[in-house]
C-alpha cells in the first residue's frame, strides 16, 4: 500500500511526539537524579497510570524513567518514591446542577474549560472505572506528605517504590 501525506504527517507527529516526552519526562528526570545523586535527597517522581486519555508515548517516556530511578535506586545512589496517579481531577464543581453545568456550557462564554468539564463528570460518578483511571488531587496530595514524613522518620530506603493509582 502506497504511503500518502497524511501518513507522512502522521509518522512525523508521532515521532516528534516520542521525542518531546522523552525530552520532558526521561531527560529531565536524568538531570534531575544527576543532581541529587549521592545526597540525603529523597526524590518523588509523578508518573502517570494508564489512561484512556494518555497517549502511549506519554506512558512510556513515564516508564522510562520509572526504570531509571529504580537503576538508581539499587545502586544505592539515589533514594525515590514513583506516584503513579491516574488523571488529576478535583471536587470544586461537584455542588453545581447539570442543568448549570448545561446552561454554563449554553452560553459558551469560557466560564468552564473542558478541565473543568471533566472535574464536573469525575467527581459526581459521571464516568466508568473512576478509581482505575482517575485520581483525586486531594487524596494524592495526602498520601504525597505522608511519604514525606514517613521518610524523615525512618532510615529505610524506598528503594523506587511504586505507589499505584489504586493505592492513592
């Protein structure tokens, strides 16, 4: 089958794409960990669980470097909790009607963004598998300073733990 232009653009988006989450994600994080490497510094990573909304470049330039701290874990030279939480969403809209949600989105006058939209429908039960996909900020923050202090009041390595959504 004959490759068209829009093959072409496609192939060229995909690869620019696997190029600027490797850049952001693994990159980033590897100067990062060069830095505090051999140091008291407990680094926390957020990843990103799988999501129907991620793209799979998006999770595996995550995964990536997810393996590097876990390398660098068991070299003993950087100690590091990986938070895996699914899509972010919080309850600020939860009190509002559907039907001021529907007349908000009517007027169409940017009071809500499709962030907010997807804030609405999370956190009133509006979507399927809730707790596989979706990770309440609230809830992620909490556990985030939990591992904070749990971490200044042990001498144990993490050694890369992996916190999953499901787990947040």
């Amino acid at each position: 089958m004959a490759k068209t232009n829009f093959d072409k653009e496609d192939t060229k988006t995909h690869i620019g794409n696997v190029k600027q989450f490797y850049k952001w994600n693994y990159q980033s994080l590897e100067n990062i960990a060069e830095n505090v490497s051999n140091s008291k510094t407990k680094l926390i990573y957020i990843s990103a669980n799988k999501s129907p909304l991620a793209s799979k470049e998006y999770i595996d330039s995550k995964r990536l470097s997810e393996k590097l701290l876990v390398e660098k874990s068991k070299e003993n030279c950087l100690d590091s909790i990986i938070f895996r939480p699914g899509i972010i969403y919080d309850t600020r809209l939860k009190k509002l009607s559907v039907w001021q949600i529907i007349k908000i989105l009517l007027k169409n006058d940017n009071k809500i963004s499709l962030r907010d939209l997807i804030n609405y429908l999370v956190s009133n039960d509006f979507v399927f598998n809730k707790k596989l996909y979706f990770t309440n900020i609230d809830k992620l923050n909490d556990k985030i300073c939990k591992k904070i202090l749990e971490a200044e009041n042990s001498e144990i390595k993490s050694n890369g733990e992996i916190i999953k959504n499901s787990d947040i």
